[in-house]
C-alpha cells in the first residue's frame, strides 16, 4: 500500500471506478477516496461502467460519477486509474480496454482473492484478502494521504464497510471493521439513515416480488442445497431493479438446513448472473471461477450464457459433489 500512495501522490491525473453493476463496497470506497482526492487537489474522476443503484442516492452519486454506458467519452490521458472491488478486469467490460488505453497505470483495490483461472491483476494493484471490505483498504489509503476525514468520506466509507460486512455480520473475526466504524461515526453523518437505505427500504412491490418467487425455490441434497431462478420479467412486472434482487440469496441462506445455494438472475435471453453462497462446509469460489467468475471463497458469483436447465444442473452436481465428499469425510 505504500508503494500505491507514493503513486497517488506523484500522480496528477487520476480516474477511479469499480465493477459493473456496482455494490454499496465498491461505490462508498471509490467515492470516499474522491472527496479525499479532491481534498489534495487533484484532477480526479470517477467514470463507472453503468449507473448507480437508486438506493444509493443518499450518496449523490450522479453528482459525482459519470457513466460509461451513456457517455463514452474518455480523458486524453490520465496519469492513474485505481478500480475498487474487483481484480478481475472482466468485470470492468466494455469500459477496460479504452481505459487502459488512455491511462498510464491501473490498480487494482480489492479484498477478493486473485482468480486461478482468470485475468492476473497488474503488479501495481493493492488486494488484501484478509480486510474485511474494500471500504477498509480505501480507508487506510486515506490515512497514509494525510487527509482529514470530513463527512462526505466519512459517509462513504461507513457505506462501504456496512454493505460489505452486512451491518458488521461478515468480520472475519477482525476488530478492524468496528474501530474504524468508530471513528468515522465522530463525523455528523447519519448512520440511521445509511442502515436504512442500505437494508431496510424494502418495497410493497419488492415484498410482492418475494412472495411469488420464494415459493420456487428447488431444494437438493436432502434439503442442504437450494436453487432458484429470478426472471427478467418478474423484475419488470414488479417494476424493481436488478440490484433489488442482491439480497434475495442471502435470505435463502437463512434456512436451517441449507449448506449452499445458488441463486440465478436472468438478465437476458440465456444471459444469468449466478450468485453462490456457502455457510462455511464447503468451498463455491472453485464453482464460479469454472463459469468464468470469482469472489470470496464462501461467496462468488459469474455471469454466464446458455441453456438454463444445461446450466443448472452443471451447477447442483458440482455443489452436490463438493458436499457429497464432505459428508463422506465427516468434516
């Protein structure tokens, strides 16, 4: 990470950005790292792939970021650009390869571990697997910079670090996440209102959108693992964003009985995004990285194409085996 501020420093230039269909981890780390940015000033921007989740407006994210899908238009020339969340650059598509173009180095901010079966992240990347949150890792960035926190980086961070660790759920066993909730809470944000925007907006159209599709759940290895398909056009009866529908695989989690489970959004004809949970018995990264995703290891994802029925028993033998082979060994 010192090698990364010296870069930041030197630097005159800088984007910033994060995976498409950006999360509350990525969006409050990149955000929170421009107002310190522009605390220094520097000549910072951000540019993500697509827009920003209505339920981050408490952000003012439109003020701030522009959008790639719907203006193209790039810098000449930028001196740094630093993605956060991610160290796959695929997950960075179409907006990767005119980037690169135009910036002299990229670095990649991120706590997922590096994929085996993917794109390798730059030399100059900073990934730090045992955080907790990217929010962490731009936190700390921010303090190497000298930047006093104010409330606008203090609301990001905080934003990040809840999302990611679920209202601190998801620690890792680190007092790390809660210490510096501590001190960016001595900053006039309001934490009521982050928590709920971020987990308790719930919707009458969102609430009618579980109803139908909870009811669809298909359950495999005596009730160990779960499978449901969320479909397009329940999304657009219930008038809901994709994003709305992040949370629906981890209330699947909340089962007794349940092991694993794999949640498949369709965005597209034969276009799914498959998320993957496990509670800890077994291990899903290895499944996503063979779709060509990634993640963390209980937690991965990928965007794939094809036959649903092909794709999804792909899927359960694969869960079905890793907890097959746990049973048999007792562990």
């Amino acid at each position: 990470m010192k090698n990364l501020v010296e870069r930041i420093k030197a630097a005159n230039s800088i984007i910033l950005s994060t995976h498409r269909q950006c999360d509350g981890d990525g969006l409050g780390a990149e955000l929170g790292l421009f107002h310190a940015l522009k605390k220094m000033g520097k000549n910072v921007q951000v540019i993500n792939v697509d827009s920003t989740p209505k339920k981050y407006k408490f952000l003012n994210a439109d003020q701030h970021i522009q959008y790639f899908e719907s203006n193209s238009k790039l810098p000449a020339h930028a001196d740094l650009a630093l993605i956060f969340d991610t160290n796959d650059e695929r997950l960075m598509a179409p907006l990767f390869a005119p980037l690169k173009k135009i910036t002299k180095t990229i670095a990649f901010v991120d706590h997922h571990p590096v994929l085996l079966k993917g794109p390798r992240p730059s030399v100059e990347s900073f990934i730090d697997t045992n955080a907790a949150s990217t929010g962490e890792l731009a936190f700390q960035l921010i303090k190497m910079l000298g930047v006093t926190l104010d409330r606008e980086i203090a609301r990001c961070i905080y934003t990040s670090i809840t999302f990611d660790t679920q209202l601190f759920r998801f620690i890792r066993n680190s007092p790390s996440s809660h210490k510096i909730a501590a001190e960016l809470m001595e900053q006039p944000i309001d934490v009521p209102l982050i928590h709920k925007s971020l987990f308790g907006n719930q919707t009458v159209q969102k609430m009618a959108f579980l109803a139908k599709t909870l009811g669809q759940i298909e359950y495999y290895c005596d009730g160990n693992l779960a499978i449901l398909k969320l479909r397009d056009e329940d999304l657009f009866h219930y008038n809901l964003e994709p994003d709305e529908s992040r949370d629906v695989i981890d209330m699947l989690m909340n089962i007794e009985t349940l092991e694993a489970a794999a949640l498949f959004r369709q965005d597209a004809d034969n276009e799914f995004k498959l998320s993957l949970r496990s509670k800890g018995l077994i291990e899903v990264i290895g499944v996503a990285e063979n779709f060509g995703g990634g993640g963390h290891i209980f937690a991965a994802g990928a965007s794939v194409r094809g036959d649903f029925e092909v794709i999804k028993t792909q899927v359960v033998e694969e869960l079905s085996a890793l907890l097959g082979q746990k049973k048999k060994t007792g562990s």
